[in-house]
C-alpha cells in the first residue's frame, strides 16, 4: 500500500506558525526554555524555536530529554518554567512521565483517539489526526527511514470518514 499523505510540508509549517504565535502570546516574557521530547520532537523543536525568535522576538534555548531514560530530566530544566514540545500525543503516557516539569506542553498532532479523562491536553496542539499509525517530519517507521521525510504521512489504512482537523486558525497577511 502506498503511504497516504496527511499533512504536506506546507501544513506542518503553517501548524508550527500558528502554535508560535500561541506560545509568543501565552508564555512569560522572557526566554522560552524548550524541553524537546526524545528524538521525534527535535524537528519541530527546531522549527518552533526558529519561528518563535524570528517572527516573535522570542529567543530560546532546547534540552533535550527522555524520557524512558534512568534520570530523565537534567535538574536546571526542574528550576525551570518550560515549553515541553513533543509532536505527537498518542496515549498520553510521555507527558505523564515528564509531568514533574513545570511549565506548559505543546504538540503538532494529536490522535483522534484520546480520552482527555486519562491526561490532560497538551495547552497548544495544531492537528487532531486519525488514530493510525503516522511518521515523518521527525517520527520513525517501522523501518526507521522516514525522520527526515517533510511530510507527516501514515502506511495504514484510513478509517472511514477519517480525516486530519486542524485546531488552529492560521492567519494569512493581507
């Protein structure tokens, strides 16, 4: 089956626009310090960041964690308030592991599946996409070549009706 494309390259940038201009606008003044997710989420990290301090004027600096690891979390990210920036909220279970940060969580994509009852929403999300398996723009297949792909795209069958909603509004200049 051939990969089905779920957000372009042009999507994904527009997403990381707007949630920018959310985290620009929510956030303390001041520097952001990002906590970048694991690998997955460096992509976007980067983008966020870039988009923050050029169109924002708002600098940042990125730790990265991970959270399985046996000390996850460096202690200055601890003294900190953070943007915990992971691009994909599936179960729920990374920010829970991480929810000793204090601070405020973004994500790209959230999965159509989640029951807000178990874990709270990340504060910022862009898109709400199908509950099926999705990579590129930083997410592993199974095969673990498509990180570097510029698209979000899934290998698994849509379900009926399923589509990508986003949640942001994003602003074109007149």
């Amino acid at each position: 089956m051939a990969a089905t494309l779920l957000l372009s390259q042009q999507q994904i940038q527009e997403g990381v626009a707007a949630l920018a201009a959310q985290v620009a606008e929510g956030f303390p003044a001041g520097e952001i310090p990002i906590v970048c997710v694991d690998t997955a989420a460096r992509r976007f990290s980067a983008d966020l960041a870039g988009v923050l301090e050029r169109e924002h004027g708002r600098p940042s600096r990125i730790t990265n964690v991970r959270p399985k690891a046996p000390d996850p979390i460096p202690r200055h990210v601890l003294r900190d308030y953070n943007l915990v920036v992971d691009t994909l909220f599936d179960t729920g279970r990374t920010f829970q592991l991480l929810e000793a940060i204090p601070g405020l969580r973004t994500t790209l994509c959230v999965k159509a599946d989640i029951d807000p009852r178990l874990w709270r929403l990340p504060d910022w999300w862009a898109y709400l996409v199908p509950d099926v398996y999705i990579h590129g723009y930083g997410l592993d297949d199974s095969d673990g070549l498509s990180r570097d792909l510029d698209d979000i795209l899934t290998d698994e069958p849509l379900p009926a009706g399923a589509s990508v909603v986003s949640r942001i509004e994003v602003k074109t200049p007149i």
